[in-house]
C-alpha cells in the first residue's frame, strides 16, 4: 500500500547553514521544519509499527516539471531522516530501493511511499578442498570471509592489465 504525503522534501545537502567569521555551521531551519511537517504526515498516515529488520524502499516523487535540475539521491536522503523512527529502526536497514523515480504531476507535488521487509543472505560457495565435487554435494553457506579471503582461497585473481 502507497503512502501518498503531499510535501516536497528540501534536500538533505541543505541540512546545514554555514557560520560566518569562524562561527560553527547550525541547522538550516527551512530543513528542519520540512523534516517535522513531513513526520508529521507519516505519522498520521503509517500505521504500522516501525521495522526493526531490512526492508524496501519504493519512492515515487511527484513534480510539475521533472526535467528539472533536481537530484534524487538527496531528497531520498531527506524522506529516509524523516522516517527514521516511524516507518523503520533506523535508515540503514533500508537495503533495498525498488522503484524510485521522478513523475509528472498537474495537481500537488509531493511523495508517495510504500516499505516492506526484505530478506538479505550473503552466501559464498563453500567447498572442501581436494575432494571431487557432485552436483549433490554443492552447497551455499553464510561466510563472514571478506572479498579478499575468497579470492584468495578459490584462486581468483585480478584480470592483468597492458
């Protein structure tokens, strides 16, 4: 199910206003009051309670004109701070973006969202050395080796360069 909210994210680059001679940089309060508007929308509007596990994103932000100069990525990072703690635990556990796009739109501009569970896996082949294999006897197992390790321990070298 979309959650439609009818407010246009401030980018999340504009989250911070510089200080003028030496002063420290403060929170741009055009920022700040988007981010509480927005929560407050979701709030109304999500009835769930928050997830505590990975999960996907899918974001669909509605513009007049969407052939303007306006970046994703940073407005994907305002609507994610702003559901931090009502949709989900904390925005890291978003591990998945299904659609996300720009659309279109006569009437209100806005964002319309919808976030499920995922489930991720990291699996690497495991085999035991010297040993034949049969199709039977291949298996997938969770592995905390690294990239690295892998490579190392199958033999998969870097393609040489000329």
């Amino acid at each position: 199910m979309m959650v439609w909210i009818p407010i246009l994210p401030i980018s999340a680059n504009s989250r911070l206003c510089r200080g003028q001679k030496g002063r420290p940089d403060y929170p741009n309060p055009k920022y700040l009051d988007s981010k509480k508007r927005i929560r407050a929308m979701i709030m109304e509007r999500w009835k769930k309670q928050p997830y505590n596990c990975s999960v996907k994103l899918t974001l669909y932000f509605h513009l007049k004109n969407p052939l303007t100069n306006w970046d994703i990525d940073n407005h994907l990072k305002a609507v994610k701070d702003a559901m931090k703690g009502i949709v989900f635990a904390d925005d890291y556990l978003v591990c998945n973006y299904g659609d996300t796009d720009k659309r279109k739109t006569v009437g209100i501009e806005g964002f319309e969202f919808n976030v499920v569970p995922c489930e991720i896996q990291i699996a690497v082949p495991h085999f035991e050395p010297y040993k034949r294999i049969e199709p039977a006897e291949k298996r997938l197992v969770k592995s905390t080796m690294t990239a690295e390790e892998f490579n190392r321990r199958y033999g998969i070298t870097k393609p040489k360069t000329f």
